[in-house]
C-alpha cells in the first residue's frame, strides 16, 4: 500500500496540472474521498494553491498534509511577480503549520528554481518530476537526482 495519497485536480484536456484543488462548498465530498484512505492506515495529503481559506479548509476536512501548488512561481514571467508568488507560498506555508499541517511543495520546480524554497523551514518533501526526468535522461537518474539533492542541501 501506498505511504501517502494525494489529491490532485484534473481537466480532461490538461497536459498538466493547472491549479490546486478547489475545496471550498466540497469539504464533506472530500471527506468522504479520504475516509477510505485513512482507513486503510495511509497518509493523506491534497494539492492546493497557496490561499488561506484552501489552507483552512484543508485543515479542517482533516488531511494530513497538503502540497501547496508551486506552478504560479514557476511561471512568473517577471521577478516582481516571482517575489509575489513566493511571499503567498511562505504566508501559506506558516498557516499551514498554524493549523498542525505538514507541506509538501510541487509543481514546476526545477534545479534553477529549487533554491527559492530549499532554504525554507517545515518542508516535508519536494515534488520534483519533470525536471529531474529530463535531466536523468543526459546523465542517469543516480546523477540526476544527486544534484538536486545537492542544491537542496547546500541551502538548508
């Protein structure tokens, strides 16, 4: 069985996730989704964006951890809105801590971007795909993923 489950959004024509689940009106449909997975002994986790009433949601449909979506900060197309979307993963991130909530961080990260969260405190797990795939593909996945390790290491 699995350690951790997490619940992600997804649009039938999306190559990619596009934004985190949207958990306002849905929180007893969502138990009900997590209610067999903790059941069965296994972590709970749901995607979300860095917003505080996902983040209180989230909290109380009662998941162990939420992944706060990354993607907006991948995608910033200037620093300004870069610092933006890192100061609401940060603020998101304290309230999630707030409320007895483990953060996972995922979506878009990569070994050029990876330093903006590898310093932060009270980060579980990064999820880090594509980016470490596509390297790996160059130098092997020993390697690959080495180096990321490496970068997160060298700023914790």
């Amino acid at each position: 069985k699995p350690f951790i489950v997490c619940l992600v959004p997804e649009k039938r024509q999306e190559l990619t996730t596009e934004g985190g689940l949207n958990l306002l009106g849905r929180e007893k449909e969502l138990q009900e989704y997590l209610q067999p997975i903790h059941a069965a002994d296994i972590t709970s986790s749901l995607f979300i964006d860095p917003e505080q009433d996902q983040i209180q949601a989230a909290a109380e449909i009662g998941a162990e951890y939420i992944e706060i979506h990354t993607g907006h900060f991948a995608d910033a197309g200037s620093r300004a809105k870069r610092n933006q979307e890192l100061d609401r993963i940060k603020e998101g991130l304290a309230q999630a801590h707030n409320l007895g909530l483990k953060v996972n961080l995922g979506h878009g990260l990569t070994y050029a971007n990876i330093h903006a969260f590898a310093h932060l405190p009270g980060i579980s797990e990064f999820s880090i795909g594509h980016s470490i795939v596509a390297r790996a593909s160059l130098v092997g996945m020993e390697r690959a993923v080495g180096d990321m390790l490496e970068i997160i290491r060298g700023f914790c």
